[in-house]
C-alpha cells in the first residue's frame, strides 16, 4: 500500500512544510515565515493556506494513493490526545489553545473534505523522523539529542515514541550533571541546557579566551570586540585549524553531553544515541570527547552496544516525522 | 480466581522465602543465611530445600487454589528471557548460570510437578512488589529508589516492570549530579550512589564534624574514635534531637536525591517516587529536602502531580514482587 502525507514543523522564525510519501520520503517542501501577529488563530489560518497550496501541488502520481493527514510538530506542551498546544515558546499570545480541532475545521471548510491532524512536540517529532527515515532506522531504542539555542530531546522506545505519562519526556536539557557549579538556566543550577545550549557555549569560549591571554587563541579578537559577534561556527572552525582553547570548548560540550548520556544508559538502558541540531555541525569535536566521557561515566556492563551517530536530516527531521506519524 | 506463588528475594547474606496468596499477601515467610559456600548449584539446592519446606508448610486452603510459580529476586544482571543470573554482587564464584532452569530441575525432581520459575532483578522485584503490594499501587507509573549500602532502583511503567532493551534499566544509582566533584565510586565521578550510598553518608557526616569542631555536634565522638562506629542510625538520631550537623548531613542527602529524582522527570516524565531501603527510615529528613530541591531543580510545568511516599513493604517488598511476577 502506498499513501502520502503532509508534515509540518511550526518553528517560532518559520513554518516549513512538505508533502512527504512513504516510500519516498520528501517529494515537495514549501517554508514560510511564521506569522506571529495574531495568535493561534492566525497561526491556524496561515497553516491551513500553507496545506492547501502543498494540496494542490502533490504530484498527479500521488493523489492516486491515499491521503494519510496531516502531522504536525509545535514547540511547547502538546497533548497529543486533546489536540493541544500550550505555551509554545517563541509564538507570542497562546496559553492553551486547541489547535488539532480549529485546523481540521479551517481544512475542511477549505478542502471540502476531512483532514485528519496529528500534533505531537516538535523534538518528538524530529526523533520520530529520524526513527522512520534517519540515522535512527536501524535503532529499534534511542534518545535523539538536538543542539541548538537549547538542548532538546526525543525518546524511540521499541520503535515508537516514549511521550511519558503526561507527554513531556525526552528533556534530556533538563537533567543536571553539575547541581552545585555556577552555571543557572531558567532558575535551575547546572542544568545540560544552562551548560551547553548555543549562548552557554559561546560565553564559555570568551570565559576561557579571556582568562587565558597568553594562549592568544584565534578568538581573541572576536571575543574582546562583542560577546555576541562569536558563534559556535567560529569556534568549530577556529578548533578544526587546532586552536587549543576552542578544542577545549568542544571537549568540554562533549563531557558534558557524555555525561547526561551516562544517566540516560542507567536509567532508561538506551545505548543508541542520535545527535542533531546547529551545533552538531561540529561533530566528533563533540561526538568523540562524548563517547569517551561514556565510558569514563559508566560501568562496563553498560557499554555493550553503545553508538554516538550524527542525526541526517537536519532541519528537515521535524517534517519527516510528523508526516510519519500519519502513517502509524 | 485465586491463586497463590512463593516469593524470594536472594541476597548475599540471606535468602527470604514467602507463601504469598494474590489477595491476603503474605501468608508465612522464612528467611535462611545464603550458602555461599558452594557457588551456584549450592544455591540450587538451597532454594529447592527452601521452596519443598514451603510447600510443605503452605495452608490447606491455599492448597486447594491455583499454584502459579516460583518468582526469585537476586542481585546482579538477570536475563529474564534466558532466566540466567551474571555477576551477583556478593555471591562469590558466579559468572552468568543459567539459574531458572537448574532450579526448575531441581523443583521437578523434588516436587515431582513442573513448577514454573521466575526470575528477575531485585531492585525490579522491590519496585513491582510496592507497585503491587505497596506504597506504589495507586500510581500507574513510578520510580522506586532503595537507599542502602548502593542506591539502587526500579521503574514501573504503566503498571508494568520497565527493564530497558537489555534488562539493566532503573539504575538511578548511576546517574551523575557532580560531574567535576570530588566523589569517585566504582571509578565514576559524582554519581549518586557514590555520594549517598550508606558509607558516603557516613564519610561526609564525619568530615563535616571534623571541619566544624566549634559546633560539638552529638557525634563528634562516635567520628574521632573511629568511621565505622558511626552508622546512619546515629546520624539520624542526633538530627531528630536538633543536632544541626546532623541535620545538615541529611539535609545534603536529600539535595543530591531531589537533583536525581529532577533528572528522572525530565528524561521519563515520571513524578512519582517511592524510596525504600534501610537508609530511608530517616523519613522527613531525607524527604523534605528532597522535594524542595526537586521544585528547585525543575521548570514549574513538571511540579504537577509530583509526589514523594515512603516504601511500605520493607524489606519484604523484594519477596511481594517476586511473587507477584508470577500471577502477571
């Protein structure tokens, strides 16, 4: 049986969409920028545009094959049963609003027929997306990990998704690996993602270049002008020409990315590990101190079987996933 | 339908053995030092006496209902599946043995009737019989944590044992808070375990005394004759007599327990904790702490729902969900 999906990944910058087959995968993507000036139901009116145009563009080849819905993955607390989105960060004026049942109604007055809409978190969606067509399809159990502004996660149990019994799991950002260091994140002390999120990263590198002057790292410059002209490409780059103080940034993003692995091994026993997001752009920069912080953080019994692997998506792994859940 | 099962929980210094019917519990219990002398198929043959002398001894009006099984807890790596034990901690002279089915020889040859065995890990056994038995039956879905000599756990999802793709989940023992401290156990950094286990409570109550010698706490004493005259008892004696050193040391207890149970929310999305073991009869002490560091330690969306209980089955929770692996 063939059918056909759409899938959309509805960011805080943009909304990016794509008709997605099941055997093929992508056969068409549209991105858009998100029109936040009139809370959800400007969100739900600039969806329901955005899918009837991928409507009417789905190849002829496909409209012969069934229509599966339509999924979508959202940034904050969705309820996946009720079909709720709650304070989605960066989509100003939403508390709780039940954007499943106002889609499938703006669709069916605009389709003249019945859409079915799936919603799930955005980084449930992109691990689930790397389940079914990634660097997570030979894993039947994984954590995917997404490295970006935050720290993000997605859990693949048995080769579904592990929502927890309220549908928040995966936060991986949120475990502590240091609960007396310095660093605070969102009010909480020593937190993954108050310790390798984007920002964290680049006032590391400008800490560590500033109190280390004699090294005369290639950041210098960078560093003393403006905090925020620094980016973590720098600094992947500056490390990759062998500049030590930007190899030990990365040494560092890694331990500390090992080290929640660890946890994540003795609690939950998952050993396949898929990272993504900007920042994994630097990879074994980080994936080799990680792997090696692994194993210094856990008993030998709980290496069997372990892999680091580099997610292969990008920043497509949202709309994968959230047209493969139509498909379940 | 009624039925009954005989519980075990094998432990390095001695096996405990119940007749447990599915709805009085326990109905006569025996506990055994372990014979530790002749490796493995010593410890057969000490089961199947025990077991034969139970069935002996069961009620005649349990007799009358259904017999489902043998279940057994032990230490170590089971493989539930292959029913074989690896490793057990304190039984000397144990690599990986093949432990259901020699026991399942045994029982036929002297029951004369196919008696069917159940093996599993003992901190999942404990879990599963609070789950069942105990302070877990009205949640669906929990992390039990035993604090004693090792910090050791369990994990019922959905009203089942969670044992992760290889069997070995539930080690909240092994999740790191302090990734840079000073505490090394098993030849890891800032786990748990190595900062709450029973003797490192010990250590840090002796130190603090130690540093603090202007505070004559209640047990400066017991420290400076000699480290293993103290134990946890006395520790939480002098705190609940207001000695503030004392408290301070349960104080920190609590802390490190909170930051894991802080972990266990993010990655699974579970908020309910029962902790059991020797070192949990410090009560308040330990809880309270606990949970004003796990709302510290969390964004405010995962306080919903959050609850912190005391085990209720002791050490007999270990014999419950042995036996009640076997009514699943």
């Amino acid at each position: 049986m063939s059918c056909w999906a759409i899938g959309i990944d509805l960011g805080g910058t943009a909304v990016k969409a794509a008709v997605v087959s099941l055997q093929e995968g992508i056969v068409l993507d549209r991105s858009v920028p998100t029109d936040t000036s009139s809370g959800p139901e400007g969100i739900v009116a600039q969806l329901a545009d955005l899918i009837a145009s991928l409507h009417a563009q789905a190849p002829a080849n496909l409209l012969r094959h069934d229509f599966s819905g339509i999924g979508l993955g959202a940034p904050g607390a969705v309820d996946t049963e009720k079909g709720t989105l709650s304070y989605p960060p960066n989509l100003p004026g939403w508390t709780t609003f039940p954007l499943r049942g106002y889609l499938e109604s703006a669709l069916q007055e605009r389709l003249q027929a019945a859409s079915p809409v799936f919603i799930e978190n955005d980084a449930n969606a992109a691990a689930y997306g790397e389940a079914v067509y990634g660097a997570g399809r030979n894993f039947r159990d994984f954590l995917m990990v997404t490295l970006g502004t935050g720290v993000g996660g997605g859990i693949v149990l048995n080769r579904k998704l592990y929502r927890g019994p309220s549908g928040t799991a995966g936060e991986i950002g949120f475990m502590i690996v240091d609960f007396e260091g310095p660093s605070i994140h969102a009010g909480i002390r020593g937190t993954i993602e108050g310790m390798i999120g984007k920002e964290r990263i680049v006032e590391y590198a400008c800490r560590l270049i500033r109190e280390n002057p004699a090294e005369g790292s290639a950041l210098s410059a960078l560093c003393s002008q403006d905090f925020s002209s620094l980016s973590p490409r720098h600094i992947e780059r500056a490390a990759k020409e062998g500049d030590r103080l930007s190899l030990a940034v990365w040494e560092r993003v890694g331990s500390i990315l090992g080290v929640g692995f660890a946890g994540v091994t003795a609690l939950m026993d998952i050993r396949k590990f898929v990272i993504g997001g900007g920042i994994s752009a630097a990879g074994a920069l980080i994936f080799e101190p990680a792997y090696r912080q692994f194993i210094r953080s856990t008993l030998p019994s709980m290496h069997d079987g372990v892999e680091l692997v580099h997610a292969e998506l990008g920043n497509r792994a949202g709309m994968y996933g959230a047209a493969a859940l139509c498909f379940v």
